[in-house]
C-alpha cells in the first residue's frame, strides 16, 4: 500500500510519526493483514515538499536568525500526551523544543554550526527560538521516526510541488509533481493521498510586484536585501511581520541595541539601515508578551475558567451543539475579565476602565487632529505597555491579554467537541473573537517591543496611524492615515508587512486551485445566510476529514489535514503545545488512523493496479 503526504513541514511530519507509532505498537501490528502467500503487506511512505523535509517552507533552516517563532520553546512539540485527543492512535512522547534544545541539540552536527551552537546557549524555555532553530527540531523528528520505522515501512522523500492529484471512486490516485530539480513532471499512484500543507499563499495580482514593492509574503521569502541603506520604506501591518523586518534591518544589519547609564534602551547604528514608517488597521503593534524566566507568571483565576468548570461543560455539552457562545460564554467572561481588570488597576492607582473593544483597539472611533496629538497618544500607549511587562501579575491589561489566550483555548476545545450550535455560531468566533484574541494575546516578545520603542524615539521607525493607506506615485509612495490629520510621508519602497495566505478562492497552490475548478472540492458552507462560504476552508467531512465533491461526493482517498480544512480543525493553524488537548496533533492522528484503517482494508489497490511511478509530460 502506497500513502502520498502533500506538504513537508511538521504537519507532514506529524502524519509519519503518527503512522510509525501504530506500526510500533504491538496492538496494532497484529490489525495487519496477511496477503494470500502469508506475508503482510508493506507500507509505502512518499512525503512531497520543495523544502527541507521536516522544516518545510516556514522553518526552513537557511532563513536569518532575526525571524523567530511566535511560541516559546516549551509550549512547542510534535509529539503527543495523554491530553491530545487521538483519533485511536497510541501516545508517544518526546520532547518539546526546549527540551531537545537543553539535551539532544547540543550533541547533533549542528552544534559544530558557530551560529547555531550560540542559539542553542541562548535558548531557554520560556523563549521564543528563531524559526530556523525549530526547523531543525522538526527536522530531527523526522529523522528520528523514519530511523524507528519497522523494515515493512518505507519512507521515500521527494523535494518536489505536487500540481494535482486526480482519481475518484476506488481507483487509485494519481499524484502528479513536479521536482525543484526537474522541468517535467512526474507521476505516483497511491490509495491514499493526505494534504498537509499548512498555510498556502494567495495568488498575487500580476501587478502587485515590482522593483520597489515587496508582496505579502513571509519575510524569509522575500529579498529583502533590495532595500538599499537610508531608503525611505512604506510597511502596512503591524504584525509578526513587522517585526521580522524590524530584526532584519536593524539588528540584522549590523546595529546593536545597549542600554544607557539610566537603562534606556539606545539603538546605535551600523549606517545601512533603512527607514521606516509603518501603519496597520489601528495603527498599534500587537501586544507584547513579557519574557520572564523559568517561572511563568499566572493568569487571573476566574471561575469561567476553573479546570473543573470547563472539563464538565465540554462534557456535558460534548456533540450535542445545543450552546451559543454569544449567550452562554460570552457574557460571563466579559464580567469576569472586567473584574479582574478594575482590581488591578485600583490596586495600581489607575484611572482607567474596563473596555473590550478599546482594548482591542485603542483607536477606536477617534481621529487626531495633527501629528503631535498622535504621537502623545502613542506615547500613552506605550507607558502602559511598559506598565504590563515591568508588572505582568499586577497589569490590569496583561490580566486581561492572558485571559483573552484562556478564552481562545477553551473556545476552541469546545468547538472541536461539537458545542456550539451551529456552522454561523462557529464562524461568528472565527471572524470576531479569535482575531481580537490574537491581537491581545499573541503580540511579540517583550524585546522586541522595547527595540521598537527605542527605534521610534531615535526616528528610525515611525508610525503613521490607523488606516493605512498606500497610494502609488511616479517617484515611489505616499502614505497616510485618513485619521491623522498631515499624516503624508514619502517613501521610496512598499512592504506588505502581513500574509497573503489562505483564501481558497484565489489560492496559488495548483493543486488545490484544481480541485476547486473541477469540482472535486468545494468551500465549507457558513449555515448562515443559507449559501455563504467559507473562502479559507473546503468543505470535509467532520470526523475523516474527507474532501467532499460539488455534487456531494465523499472522496475518501483523500483526506485534507491542517488550515487548508480549518472550519472543521479549529486552531490548527497552531502549534501544537504539551499537554494542551489542541487540534494540531489531533488532525494528524486522524489522517493516520484513515491510512491505517486503508491498510486494513485493501491493502494492495495501488500495487494491483500496475506501475506505482512514471514519469510523464502531464
């Protein structure tokens, strides 16, 4: 039997460690068939990404140092626990990135890596690492489950982009791809295809790239080497991206950041940096998470979110969709986290008040008057940012930030357990809570707000307001906020500082573009209003993940895994965090247990059905 897994990265990888723990596990070994001369069947492994293996496209490990994870090394892991919600597959733990880092990277060959070896000394649990760093654990798994894998198991690797898979009923599927060192494609069949490719990127307008406007894109992906020393840059967004060119520009060009005889951060220039002004829809950065040593600070305690109190309403509620989250969750936690939020900031002495979407978004419904009065509110903004990170566990603000993570994780735990009410109560969560959760709870390192603040009082940064806009010129750029009066500026470049990615409609992956166009997939339906789609998720089935036909066909050859199918996986965009019962780890153990259950079944219909490759000019 043959499995085709689309997409290298760690989702890929995860489906692999999955299959090779059941094929490890005696109580699934004896589920194997016997073929009619006494043997069992094998299994073939072929696993497809143009990137390393195991890294893939986001982790990459020749990308700069300056890029790091949005999630400290311990609250990163491929492995499973007691906690993640299996799809039948037996547990098998490992170590998280911190853990690997502290005891097993260290004794690897990239250890002998000057730059690597320093980030491994520079690591610490509770750190964000550089995404190269974590590309290089998820490449270690692989190597480690593909050394584990019994002698009837063969991995195969292919360092190609999967252009189309074709094949309904119960014929084979025929896996057509193209490899990075090839210029014809060739072909696989397998009785199972799994795609795992994580994000993919939108397609771009043929007139969103030229020599000085850089597309949305992840910041490794772009040449940002371009940008010549002292040239004017315009970036829309202020997010994880923003912050990767920040890294990049300053420190990664050769300027350091030391702190003053009174301990104010100063930025001292190398002379090839940019500069830059910057704008998103509030005109704000992302909260900062403090980083603050081996002993993690606690988040309030409420009763809405007490171990026991959530374990018995998921239970209670488990597949039976009869709660609203408007009604049933909401309410509460908006008292709850008000609480919290009015006790600490009496205890701080602060006149300020309990406001959600002001939280959310400062600038709400306010326009500036000149770029003074802009600035003095950004200098407001910044006081209590510095506030929450000298004093998280007093921060009426950082009270709230990590509450607003608590009510993301439950939310999610209890979508995937079949809570809510209906497919337009989920995507009232998808389009309004989780992105305000997000912008609260998933904000950049500490030192990497500091470094802005440093860089912004020196003038090398500025911030331009909410709103952006960006208008092309003959000389290069204007931007402005419409809500800052005498906002223009001039810039010479344009940045798109957030990701393109996950529009199916218009998606720049051929292989899930065709699927799309013949009709062997479609978007997941909203529930409300009746003909509403979900245009960054394809309709599969709930509990296989199958992906289902326009005219309603069930593909069961296929199976569709990770942000691609996010409607029915919520937060599988992720990563996945020990013993935190998410989706991530779920969704590939699932696709394992539909290989599994193929092997059991027919364990030979590629193999039957003649020559298992070709090459071809398709």
């Amino acid at each position: 039997m043959r499995v085709a897994i689309i997409g290298g990265g760690p989702r890929g990888t995860s489906v692999i460690e999955r299959l090779i723990a059941r094929a490890n596990d005696p109580n699934f070994a004896l589920t194997r068939p016997a073929r009619d001369d006494g043997h069992a069947p094998e299994l073939h492994i072929d696993i497809f990404d143009p990137y390393p293996i195991g890294a893939g496209q986001v982790w990459r490990n020749d990308q700069s140092p300056w890029f790091i994870n949005n999630t400290s090394a311990r609250n990163n892991t491929l492995y499973t626990d007691a906690d993640v919600p299996l799809d039948g597959g037996p547990v098998v733990t490992g170590p998280s990135v911190a853990e690997w880092a502290e005891q097993i990277a260290p004794s690897l060959p990239l250890a002998d890596d000057p730059d690597f070896a320093r980030e491994l000394r520079d690591v610490y649990p509770w750190q964000k690492p550089s995404r190269r760093l974590q590309g290089e654990y998820f490449h270690w798994v692989f190597e480690q489950v593909r050394a584990q894998a019994p002698d009837w198991v063969h991995i195969t690797t292919h360092r190609a982009t999967v252009t189309d898979v074709r094949g309904t009923g119960i014929d084979p599927q025929v896996v057509t791809y193209l490899p990075t060192d090839a210029d014809q494609t060739q072909t696989l069949l397998a009785d199972v295809v799994v795609s795992a490719q994580g994000f993919v990127p939108d397609r771009l307008a043929d007139d969103s790239v030229d020599g000085t406007a850089l597309p949305a894109r992840l910041a490794a992906d772009l040449p940002l080497e371009r940008i010549p020393a002292g040239a004017s840059v315009a970036v829309s967004g202020l997010g994880a991206t923003f912050f990767d060119f920040i890294g990049t520009f300053f420190e990664g060009r050769g300027g350091r950041f030391e702190p003053d005889a009174e301990g104010t951060l100063i930025y001292h220039p190398s002379g090839r940096e940019p500069r830059i002004f910057a704008g998103s829809r509030s005109g704000l950065p992302h909260r900062s998470q403090r980083l603050n040593g081996p002993d993690q600070y606690a988040a309030p305690s409420i009763p809405l979110f007490a171990p026991e109190a959530t374990a018995a309403l998921i239970e209670e509620h488990r597949n039976r969709h009869d709660l609203t989250f408007v009604d049933d969750l909401w309410p509460a936690f908006l008292v709850q986290a008000g609480m919290v939020f009015r006790t600490r900031a009496e205890h701080l002495g602060l006149d300020v008040d309990f406001d959600w979407e002001r939280l959310v978004d400062p600038t709400l419904g306010r326009d500036f008057a000149n770029a003074d009065e802009w600035n003095a509110f950004i200098d407001e903004h910044f006081i209590r940012e510095f506030i929450s990170l000298s004093a998280p566990d007093a921060s009426p603000w950082t009270g709230v930030h990590q509450l607003a993570g608590h009510l993301r994780a439950l939310t999610e735990r209890a979508r995937i357990a079949g809570v809510f009410t209906s497919e337009a109560e989920q995507r009232y969560i998808e389009r309004d809570l989780l992105p305000a959760a997000n912008i609260l709870a998933s904000g950049p390192p500490s030192f990497r707000f500091e470094r802005l603040a440093a860089l912004r009082r020196q003038g090398f940064v500025q911030l331009i307001g909410p709103e952006l806009r960006v208008r092309a010129e003959d000389d290069g750029y204007t931007a402005w906020s419409p809500r800052v009066a005498g906002s223009e500026v001039h810039a010479q470049y344009w940045l798109a500082g957030h990701q393109a990615w996950g529009t199916l409609s218009k998606t720049e992956d051929a292989l899930l573009a065709g699927w799309l166009q013949r009709g062997e997939a479609t978007l997941a339906p909203l529930g409300w209003p009746a003909d509403a789609r979900n245009v960054h998720s394809l309709a599969v089935t709930p509990q296989r993940l199958h992906p289902i036909t326009e005219d309603g066909t069930v593909l069961t050859q296929r199976v569709v895994i990770g942000c691609v199918a996010g409607q029915y996986q919520p937060g599988a965009g992720q990563a996945a965090v020990p013993h935190s019962g998410g989706s991530f780890l779920a969704g590939t153990d699932t696709a394992a247990q539909v290989v599994w259950e193929r092997l059991i079944d027919q364990p030979h219909a590629a193999e039957n059905a003649g020559i298992a490759e070709s090459n071809s000019l398709v």
